[in-house]
C-alpha cells in the first residue's frame, strides 16, 4: 500500500517511524510519502489560509496550493483521495478493514477551519472523521487512520499478534488479558485460563466478550 499525506506540518508524522510502523515501512510493507502543502502556493508569501468570506472567525485553508499538491502528488487520480473532517463518515473497524484494501490512499489534512469546499468537490473522494469532536488540524486523524489501518496490511503485525481476536473483530469488545505474574498485588489471573482446556478458555473468554459489551456498549449488540 502507498499512503500519501498532504499536509502543513510533516514533521509531525515522524511518530509514525517509530516501532512496528518504522519496522513495515523499511521492509516496505507499505510506503508512507508526505508532501507540504505549502510547498505548493504560489502566493510570493507562501501563504496558504485566507478570510472566511460571509465572515466568521478564524481562517480557511485557500484552493490552490491544496488543488495543486493534491494534483501533482496523485496526477493519474490512482489515490483514494481521503479529507479529515468531522463531516465525514465516522471512522469504525469494518472501514479500516475496507481502506485496507486499496492500494494507494491519500490522506489530506485540513487545518484552521477547514479547507475551501470547491478542493472538496473538484479533488475530494472521501470524507472521513475519527470522531464528534473538533480537532486543530487532520494530521492525527490521519495518523490515527493510517495506524489502524496499517495492522490489517499483511505482514504489519507480528506472528505472535493477530487481528482475528479484538475489540470489534466479531462485533464485541475484547476479554480482559492477562500475563505473567500468575498474581500481582494479592490478585490471581482467573483459573481457567491457568487451566490449559481451550474449551473452557475459550467459553469463559465469550462469556466475558459479552458480559463486557453488554455493561459498556450494548449498542454493539443490536
Ligand atoms: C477531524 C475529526 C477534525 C476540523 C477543522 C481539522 C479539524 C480542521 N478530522 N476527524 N474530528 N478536523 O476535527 O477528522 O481543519
């Protein structure tokens, strides 16, 4: 998978090169590619935000520097041109795991206010959104996108972890987990999971899946 970024501050996707992430990226199990957008406007300032017109507070993002980048990164539309926006579609696992599925997905990160619509209609595929809060900027609704996104990318996670059981893979919140020590702080890891009858581990483990959804998030039952 290819993922570009267009965005104002580059650097902030340096924590995306760190651990597992950094690890795919110099096996090249996906390619991450970031492009300032301010790279791109031709104003002799380099300016990039401007006035709201009709009034209102704060600045918007201008269309051209966006509408160039965005055009001279993914020239042949090849992206799956996505914008970071409280208007989008609300970011869940079975959209991770459809994203997970292009080849090459373009995050553009909007900041101030938001960017001109007139780049959304002309260049904009997808609108999407991590959840019903404002943020100053998409870039860590990208990074948030692009992490989820990347455990599904074959080859991400290690052998020894898996997508197969978590939190939303079968529509239920996760069992708890344990590890070693058997006890930490006069409590015991529950003995059936001491036990060795997968059976029984895995019963107790459903039963807990759904004790835990029901107590926190019933609507996930419906
Ligand atoms: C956001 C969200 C978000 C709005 C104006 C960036 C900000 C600024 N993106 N999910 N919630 N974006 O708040 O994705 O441009």
């Amino acid at each position: 998978m290819k993922i570009e970024v267009l965005t104002l501050f580059p650097e902030m996707f340096e924590a995306l090169n760190v651990g597992i992430l950094k690890k795919a990226q110099q096996n090249k199990l996906f390619e991450l590619n970031v492009t300032n957008i301010r790279d791109y406007s031709l104003d002799k300032h380099k300016k990039v935000d401007d006035t709201p017109f009709g009034g209102g507070a704060g600045m918007v993002m201008t269309p051209q520097p966006l509408h160039d980048a965005i055009n001279a990164v993914d020239k042949d539309h090849k992206c799956l041109r996505i914008y970071l926006s409280p208007k989008g579609e609300t970011l869940s696992q079975n959209l991770v795991k459809e994203l997970a599925k292009e080849e090459n997905i373009m995050f553009v990160c909007g900041n101030y206010e938001g960017i001109d619509q007139r780049v959304i209609d002309l260049d904009i595929d997808k609108e999407l959104s991590i959840g019903d809060y404002v943020l100053t900027g998409g870039e860590m609704a990208a990074m948030v996108t692009i992490n989820a996104v990347s455990r599904y990318i074959d080859g991400v996670l290690g052998n020894s972890e898996s997508t197969n059981e978590e939190s939303f893979s079968d529509g239920l919140l996760e069992y708890p987990q344990y590890t070693h020590p058997q006890v930490f702080e006069g409590l015991e890891v529950p003995e059936v999971l001491l036990s060795g009858n997968h059976q029984n581990i895995a019963k107790w483990r459903h039963e807990e899946q759904i004790k835990i959804t029901k107590e926190r998030r019933p609507d996930l039952l419906k």
